[in-house]
C-alpha cells in the first residue's frame, strides 16, 4: 500500500522469475536517489520504448502509451537469495517515509 508505487499486472497464465521486482514509481529517477542515499540500491533497467528511437519511427503505426509508461515508470528492485528477512523490513520501512 505504497501511493507512490505500483506492481505490474502478473497474468494468470504467466509465471515470473523475479530476476527483478518491476515497479511502476512515478519520477524513477529521484526516487531512485532517495532509495540510493538510504543504501537500497535499484535499476532503471533497459526498457525503451522502440517507437521513440529515430531508426525505427517510421514503423510506428500508432502511439504506444504502455511502452512509454514502462520506459518513463519502471524501476527495478535488485533480487537475491542474498537478501534477508531484515533487508526487506529495511527497505518498507524505507519506502514507508518516502
């Protein structure tokens, strides 16, 4: 229950490996900041949306918001089996004050 964040839509039909939590945040790159000044380290990750890159704009058909959202929103949380009960707690207490 975090305003500011939210998961992607997980289908019935698919499964995630959670190689990283993806969470859409709204100004990912201050938020990511923040995090980074409390030692909680994340990805911006390499979502771009394909539209918006001169090569290929002139295969754009249409306008795709999902793409762009992903491209402007997604941040990625770092998973390990390195990371502990008490890690977790750190970080939504963290995510608790932002």
């Amino acid at each position: 229950n975090f305003p500011n964040i939210e998961p992607p839509e997980i289908l019935d039909n698919c499964k995630n490996i959670f190689s990283g939590l993806p969470l859409f945040v709204k100004d990912k790159f201050i938020f990511r900041k923040k995090l980074l000044s409390k030692g909680i380290d994340t990805s911006t990750g390499f979502v771009q949306n394909c539209a918006e890159i001169n090569e290929f704009k002139i295969y754009a058909k249409d306008n795709y918001p999902n793409a762009s959202r992903a491209e402007k929103e997604l941040l990625y949380f770092i998973t390990s089996d390195t990371i502990k009960k008490h890690d977790i707690e750190y970080i939504t207490s963290v995510l608790n004050k932002l």
